[in-house]
C-alpha cells in the first residue's frame, strides 16, 4: 500500500513506460470557485457515454467531537435516506432507474457521495446529490434504524483480526490525536447520537467553502458549471467551519508502544509502524512510498523474498505508508503462526536497519518506481477512478500533486531512501501491536 491508496486512483500506461510527463491524462480539467466558495472541477472525457459526479466534504473521523465519535459515517448511512421532497428510498430507485448506481465513503479527514449514470442524466444525478446533501431530514425512525446497520458494521468490525488490529494499531500510534479515533466510531458513542447531532453536522461541514464538486465524463464544461452554479446559488456558506485537524500538532513518538490481545485466531496478526510528520513533510512521502515499495511491496520486495520464498515464516507481508495532512505512518504488517514469531521480527528489523545503513541498489529502485507510478496509473481507468482522485486532492491538498506524483517519484535517489530510514525508523521509538491466538 502506498500513500495514495487512502482514496485515490489512476490511468494512463505512457506512465510505466516514462513516454509522458507527470500524470498528463488528468489534464485538461477546469476549476471554478463560484461565489459561495462551492468549489467544482470538471473534466471532459468522451470516450464513453458516462459521467461520474462527486460531492467530497472537508470532514471526517478527526473533525468530530469526542463525544459523538463515528458521526461522520453515520451521516454517510444517512446522506440517501430521505429529503423534503424526496422520501425514504426514493433517491436510490431514481439512480437505479437512469441506469446508475451510488456509494460513499468516510475516511479519517474526508466523506466523499458519488453518482455514477449515462451522461445524459447528469442534471438529474446532481440534483438527487444536491438535495440530499442540503435537505436531509434526518427522520428519527430512520436514524434507529441505521443505527442498528452501523453497530453491526462496528461488531463485525471488532469480529475481524485484521480490521481489529488496524483499529488498535491507529488508536495507539496516534495516541492522544483526532486521528485516533475509529472511523465507525464505538457502540457507546455512535447511541449517543441524536437527530440534532446530524443537524449541527450539516450545518457545520455540509456548507459550499467546505464542499468540493467533481465531474468526470462525457459532459461539457460550460453547461455542467452553469447548471451546478444555478442549482446551489441559495446554498449558503459557514464562516467558522470546525477544523479540529488544524490544532493537531505532531509530537515525535519517543518510546516504544505495544498492545497485544487475543482473540479466535490460528496464527498472530502482527503490524508495527514508525510516525512521521505525514503531508507536513510532503517530499518525504514520495520517498516513503518507494521505501515502503522496496522493503515491502510485492513479491520482489526484501521482506517477501526473506520471509515467504527463502524462510516460510509467514502467511502474508507487506509495508505501507499513511499520509495525513498533519501525521503520518510507515509500517509493517504480516500474519504467521506464533511460533515463528521471534525469527519474523528479527529478520524485519535487520531489513530496516539494513536500509538505514546502505543504499538500494539502482535496479531496486527503479522496480519500485515503475511499480508505484503503473499502479497509480491504472487505479485511474474509469470516470468514477479519476473522479476520486481529483477530488480527494482538490480536499486534502491540490490536484497538481496528483499531476506531478509521477515526476516526484522518478526523482528519488538511493540515497533519498536510505536518508528516510534513517530519520524515520527509531528502534527506540515504534508502535507494535498484534493479536494472538487465545490462550498463547
């Protein structure tokens, strides 16, 4: 996993083969703030009667309050379940209906709704996007019962190794921060929310200066921007929108962290991870992810190639990187039986400490370069991929980063990598933790 794959995607296979500069199949596209501060992107792609429309929000698990942890993905359960004028199920059967389909999404910083549907149905789709996002009501009988759905999701959840060892794993290496808090919240927190809660969430976060609009498609852009400013011209902005990440400062960790449960398992969970200062430190990132690729991506990587193909130590491996806009994560994850458990981290640690100490080797790198930027390519096939990508960028930083991603990744050098490991992997300062089997 790299840094991109929080919620971004690509296209274009000029890229792996370094024909083109950055990532140029983003281009043309056009920006316009209309004069509620409602930002909207729209890019033209004509190769298939569809368009994709977005509606991304500058909020997610760390904007909320304590109190209410999970908001933010309750209100996404919410988001298609009723409006003035539109009833229960009704927004969902009128997509279906175009020949569409909807989904969305919640991360730590971000809540993204989308609408995919033939082309000619965009006023249609957008309209069903703006309303719900402006004229929810939020029925109480609706709320008890998505209530229910997301503390099943939160059970299953906490059911699951993997995700239970994620969950732990980010509440403890982000100890203290926003950024600690599970995106689904707790059963506790997610029964202390009300129907005023998701009043106040609309009317803090779901305002134009805090919402971005993408079109991707088979559309024009001069039509599709005259219809949205029409449409949202009554839309009004919040001067003193919530931005609980903003007081986030980042504290060096400066000890070792480790939490470890049981649970019915037959073999250990096992994830360890080092923070950094995450888009705070943004040219660090791209060498994260080439460092990251080399020590853990892939079957070509150090780790896959000493503890699956040389040793059978373990079931799965892999390192990735997590860039947030004020931390940041580069860890190890992998499952193995628990008897191998001594032999597994000391090969781990004498591979990271091997790279703070030596270079790569130029054909190391170049693998993971080409690796990175075809993946970053081909996650971008579709309308709806790069509608994603324009639009988590355009939300946590700006679009151009997704352009120069490419040209940023072919830059790093042997030496960039070995100086990341070295400043970022104390072995005095880490996060372990793992799940083992009852009664180990």
């Amino acid at each position: 996993m790299n840094s991109h794959e929080l919620f971004s995607k690509m296209e274009g296979p000029c890229l792996a083969e370094g024909s083109c500069e950055g990532a140029a199949f983003l281009h043309p596209f056009t920006r316009k703030v209309l004069p509620n501060g409602l930002t909207v992107y729209v890019k033209e792609v004509h190769e298939t009667p569809i368009v994709a429309v977005y509606f991304w929000a500058r909020t997610g698990s760390a904007n909320e309050p304590e109190e209410i942890n999970g908001i933010a993905h309750f209100f996404e359960h919410m988001f298609f379940k009723g409006t003035e004028k539109r009833g229960v199920g009704e927004m969902d059967r009128a997509i279906k209906a175009l020949g569409g389909h909807n989904n969305a999404f919640t991360a730590m910083e971000t809540t993204a709704y989308y609408v995919v549907v033939p082309s000619e149905h965009f006023a249609t789709a957008f309209d069903i996007l703006y309303d719900a996002m402006g004229h929810s009501v939020f029925d109480p009988e609706e709320i008890e019962k998505e209530r229910q759905v997301v503390v099943e999701e939160i059970r299953r959840r906490d059911d699951s190794p993997e995700d239970r060892l994620i969950t732990v794993f980010l509440n403890t290496i982000f100890e203290g921060t926003p950024y600690a808090r599970p995106v689904l919240g707790t059963v506790e927190s997610l029964n202390r929310i009300d129907r005023e809660a998701f009043v106040r969430t609309l009317h803090d976060f779901y305002v134009p200066n805090n919402v971005t609009v993408v079109v991707v498609g088979d559309v024009r852009t001069d039509p599709v921007l005259a219809r949205i400013e029409q449409t949202t011209q009554a839309w009004e902005p919040n001067s003193s929108v919530p931005d609980r990440c903003a007081s986030i400062s980042f504290v060096p960790q400066t000890t070792v962290r480790t939490r470890e449960m049981e649970m019915d398992v037959h073999q250990l969970y096992w994830m360890m991870g080092f923070p950094n200062m995450g888009r705070l430190d943004l040219l660090d990132m791209y060498v994260l992810d080439v460092a990251s690729t080399i020590l853990g991506g892939g079957r070509s990587s150090r780790l896959y190639r000493r503890l699956v193909e040389q040793e059978g130590l373990v079931t799965s491996v892999h390192a990735w990187v997590l860039s947030l806009t004020r931390a940041g994560i580069f860890a190890v994850e992998a499952h193995f039986p628990i008897e191998h458990r001594a032999r597994v981290e000391k090969i781990v640690f004498e591979e990271i400490e091997r790279m703070k100490r030596e270079t790569v080797c130029s054909g190391e790198l170049e693998r993971a370069k080409t690796m990175l930027i075809t993946d970053f390519a081909y996650s971008n096939e579709t309308d709806a991929d790069l509608g994603e990508t324009i639009g988590h960028y355009a939300t946590i930083a700006a679009v151009e980063e997704a352009v120069t991603y490419p040209d940023r990744i072919r830059a790093v050098t042997e030496e960039d990598v070995r100086k990341a490991f070295e400043r970022y992997c104390d072995f005095g300062a880490y996060t372990l933790c793992a799940i083992k089997p009852n009664g180990s």
